[in-house]
C-alpha cells in the first residue's frame, strides 16, 4: 500500500498521453502506483487566445486554444523502494 510515508514523486507531467504511457509501463511490471490528479489554472486567467505576439517585455508568447489540454497537472507516485526501478523503466 502506497501513502505519504513511502512513496516518493517518480513522474510529473501536464500531457494526458504521457500520464497513460507511464500507468502502463508501471503496470505492465507489477509496479503499484498511485496518481494525484490537479487541475491547474491559467495564468492568464482562462484566456485561451492571445492576439498579440509578443509579451510586455518583447518576449513572444504562443499561446493557443491548445492551452486547455495543460491545465491537469499529473504526479505518479510509487513506494520508495521501487522508485529506482520505475525511473529506468519510464526513461526507455
């Protein structure tokens, strides 16, 4: 059983596809996980379209419609002792 106390942060990602390729991986080797979901929100205070191409300080900004599939932040979690493992399997 994963909780607090044993496990430790082996992924972090904001791409769904990913976050599924992971799970996978971990359970195709018996590997138990546990997966904190987050929604996380937009700095840009839920605008999906900027007009502009650049930001106050010149710098370009590309922000598009597709901003609302990286508002879920996703953490994997596995027990301590098999973190090792887990990193090597998902780095593949």
């Amino acid at each position: 059983m994963i909780n607090v106390f044993n496990r430790k942060e082996v992924c972090i990602t904001y791409d769904m596809a990913e976050q599924a390729r992971v799970r996978d991986i971990l359970k195709q080797n018996n590997i138990e996980y546990d997966l904190d979901t987050k929604r996380i929100e937009s700095p840009l205070g839920g605008q999906s379209l900027i007009s502009s191409s650049t930001s106050p300080l010149g710098a370009q900004v590309s922000v598009n419609s597709d901003m609302s599939n990286r508002c879920l932040e996703h953490k994997v979690y596995v027990k301590k002792s098999d973190y090792e493992l887990a990193k090597k399997l998902i780095e593949k």
